[in-house]
C-alpha cells in the first residue's frame, strides 16, 4: 500500500496486460493448463477473487466464464470467496485510512 489512496493507474495496466495473457491460455483450453482442472487452476483462481475486485474482468469473456465455472465448486465459499472478501476489504479499507490521511 506504502500509503496509497487509490490503486496507480500503473498497476491497474499490468492486471490488465496479466488479463491479457490468461485470456490467451483460456481461449486454447477449458482451464489453465488443459481441458481439465488443474491446481494451476486452484492457484491462480484464489489470487483472481480478490483482484477482480479492483480490477474489473468484464471485457475478458474467457475469464469471465472460467471464474464462474470454478465458483460452482462446492467448497468454493469456505476455501476461496470468505478469505477473498476479506482480504480485498483489508485492502479497501488501507486506501481510505490513507486518504483521511
């Protein structure tokens, strides 16, 4: 945060340019690494919960379908979305303590 206000413009280009290259890989299969699901899948969708709360994946179709299809998972809520609100409100939280600031 190193006493951020708001998420640099800078940042938000590189997730958009990461966007970009995971599109690229869900548009050659179903998931990360092949047409079945993978812990590369597990790995990069707990990081995506959070920052897609920062960074919006609506002009990315093939992520936008690839998170959705992992969200049907039946341990979905207590293993991903809990800690993910949490640690994106720890976050949002940061940026407006720093603007009172």
């Amino acid at each position: 945060m190193q006493g951020a206000s708001e998420v640099p413009k800078d940042k938000l280009a590189q997730i958009q340019r990461g966007y970009k290259v995971l599109e690229k890989y869900l548009s050659e299969t179903t998931f990360l690494a092949s047409n079945s699901m993978t812990l590369a899948d597990l790995t990069v969708f707990a990081w995506m919960e959070s920052i897609t709360q920062v960074a919006s994946v609506e002009d990315f179709p093939k992520i936008t379908t690839w998170l959705n299809e992992l969200r049907k998972l039946p341990y979905y809520g207590e293993a991903n979305k809990d800690g993910a609100d949490l640690h994106i409100k720890l976050f949002k939280d940061a940026l407006e303590r720093n603007r009172k600031a």
